[in-house]
C-alpha cells in the first residue's frame, strides 16, 4: 500500500494540532513518527486511519482519495498506548478472530507461532481482564500483526512494557516488519526505538513535521536545532559560541578556540551541538580538551552517564561501560571538532559531523 498525504492540517476549535504537512509513505516499508507527547503524532495517525477527517488537505491510498472514507471501510490495523481487545473472548481467540475472518488455514499455527513471538503463549486460554496491562498490550498487538492488513497503525505499542521485555519485541518487531508486505507506520517518543526500527523517520513537534527521510540520514544529518534535540537521548549537548574575526575557528573560553572543518561567517553567534556519546574521558589525536568538575555519574544498563560543569556549560558525557566518579571530582573532557554540529542563529544546520572510521555508539 502506497500512502500520500497532501498538505493535511487538523484544527479542532482555536487549536491547531496539525499544521500543514505532506507525506509519502514508502510502500511495505517502516515510517517511524517520532516526538515527544504531543507532539502531534496520534492525530496523524488518526488522520491516516480515517479516524478523523483533516480540516484541510487529502489522504491517498494507491493514488485514489480515501479522505471521506471511513475507518470501517479501510483495511486497516491499528494498536493504541491505550490497548483494546474483545473482553468476552480468550487470547487465542482474540487474536485468531482476524485469520477467522479471512477464512485461513492453519490458524492454530499462526496464533501460537505469534502468541509465542510476543511472549504470551502461557495465556491463551485466558481472558483480557485476568492479564496485566502489559500483556493485554501485547495481545492486541498480536491481533494487529495476525490481520496483516496492507496498513499497520501502531501508536507507542509498547510503552506499558516493561524494560528487558521492550528491548527483546523490539528485535522481534524488526524481524517481523523486515517480512511483512504490510506498510508499517510507527509512533514513539524515543530515538532509540527509532534507530532501532530503521527505514524512515518523520520528526515531528507540536503540530509540526520538521523533517521526513531515512532514519540514518535524520539521525546523522538534522536539518535544524530542533530535530537534534528531538532525535537525541539523552539530550544533545549544546554551546552558544562566537565565529572568530577570521572565521575558521569558534571561541569556546576566553583562552579556548575550537578549529572549524569548514570556515563560517566571520564574527556571527552560531550554536555547537554535540551528542552525548562524543565526549570522551581519553584524548585522542586533535582532541580540544574542557576541565570541568563532575555533578553526576549516573549508570544506566551498560552506559554510564557522566554530568560535568565546565566552561561552556553543563555537558552530558555517554560513557560505555560502568565508571564510577566521586562527585566534585576534577575531570577532562575531550572532543574533535570533526564530530560537532553548526547551527546559525535561527536554529538550521549549517556543518554535521564527518564520518567516523570507527563505529561509535549509537544512542539508546
């Protein structure tokens, strides 16, 4: 299914939720909407539903105008933070209900193969209500999948898990998307399940869609300030800073300069911006080198998160393994101007980091 929308906006009163926006969903492929909450991404999501129709604007299906169609004549599925399922029916049978429908064969092996997948095959002989909220999640995502409907909605599917059982659905959704012929569209207010999922991402922010591409090349290459704070987690390190007179170096102290990879305008204010992953506590060749004092070593999963108060302001270093730091301890933290972003004065990107000959690691 090939998924257009053309210049959709949502209004409801003197609210704006959607300002006008257009898109091209690749066909059989994943679209990850990502934002922080609203952000705007269930009110799209109900637009291309047919939830709702758009105050202004077109939804395309296969190029012909579904935009007055209603949900139930859409072939659609769709699975909400909020989880549905039919409460008088067993887990098997909620979601073989759709292979019933179709009149499949083998629909014992498809529900059991799915309920394994998602980890609830211990509960298919039960009702909804004698689950958690977790694991009723996971059967109206079942659902979804077993429909293979040629448009899958799914809005934040696995929030209500819990932490181990996210990060093993979401390799298992990657695998599952990578064999559907279903176009997958998929909300989620974090990069790393963005990263994770792959194929295309759309930002967006408050009503806003900010940019829409391959989800490597928004990641690596935000077309502005505002994609880099909403694809960054934890949040992107950020310096306001002077172009020098010359124009091939930035001031960061009084008696620090940064060289630039690319000469700007001379004299101008201009944001450096600098994930968290690209701080280092070891200098490498080229290095620029802050002191500062630690604040915080916070350790999550096999990261530590090292808070430091320097010049510039406070910069979030990601550290991989586990480090222990006395607060109020003296520390260096070491950069290469290779690896900053340059945005101008109104926010848009002006310079994006080199490539890098060694993998570094991704956020999550």
């Amino acid at each position: 299914m090939r998924l257009k929308l053309e210049h959709i906006e949502k209004r409801v009163g003197g609210e704006t939720h959607l300002y006008p926006l257009s898109m091209d969903v690749l066909p059989n492929a994943v679209t990850v909407l990502l934002g922080a909450t609203l952000a705007g991404k269930t009110s799209l999501m109900r637009l291309m539903a047919g939830l709702e129709p758009p105050t202004a604007g077109k939804v395309l299906v296969d190029d012909v105008d579904v935009t007055g169609v209603p949900v139930r004549k859409r072939d659609i599925a769709m699975v909400y933070q909020q989880f549905i399922n039919y409460p008088s029916m067993s887990v098997y049978d909620n979601i073989a209900s759709p292979l019933k429908l179709r009149r499949e064969k083998n629909i014992d092996a498809q529900v059991r193969a799915l309920a394994s997948r998602l980890h609830i095959d211990a509960f298919l002989q039960r009702l909804p209500a004698e689950l958690s909220g977790g694991q009723q999640q996971r059967v109206a995502l079942a659902r979804a999948l077993a429909k293979r409907a040629p448009l899958i909605l799914l809005d934040e599917p696995l929030v209500n898990l819990d932490y181990k059982l996210r990060e093993e659905l979401r390799d298992e959704l990657t695998n599952i998307f990578a064999n559907s012929e279903s176009t997958v569209v998929y909300a989620t207010t974090e990069p790393g399940e963005a990263l994770l999922l792959g194929g295309s991402t759309a930002v967006m922010d408050a009503g806003e869609l900010l940019q829409y591409g391959k989800t490597a090349d928004v990641f690596h290459h935000p077309s502005s300030l505002r994609v880099a704070r909403a694809f960054s987690d934890p949040p992107i390190n950020l310096m306001s800073v002077l172009v020098t007179p010359v124009g091939t170096a930035v001031t960061l102290t009084e008696s620090l300069r940064m060289q630039l990879v690319n000469p700007l305008r001379s004299g101008q204010r201009v944001t450096l911006g600098l994930r968290a992953n690209a701080l280092r506590v070891q200098s490498r060749p080229g290095d620029v080198k802050l002191p500062g004092s630690v604040e915080l070593a916070e350790i999550s999963g096999s990261d530590t998160f090292l808070h430091v108060r320097t010049p510039v302001g406070d910069l979030v270093a990601q550290l991989t393994g586990v480090h222990y730091f006395e607060i109020g301890t003296a520390i260096h933290l070491y950069l290469h101007p290779e690896q900053v972003y340059v945005f101008d004065e109104t926010g848009l990107l002006l310079q994006s980091p080199r490539p890098v000959s060694q993998p570094t690691l991704e956020v999550t």
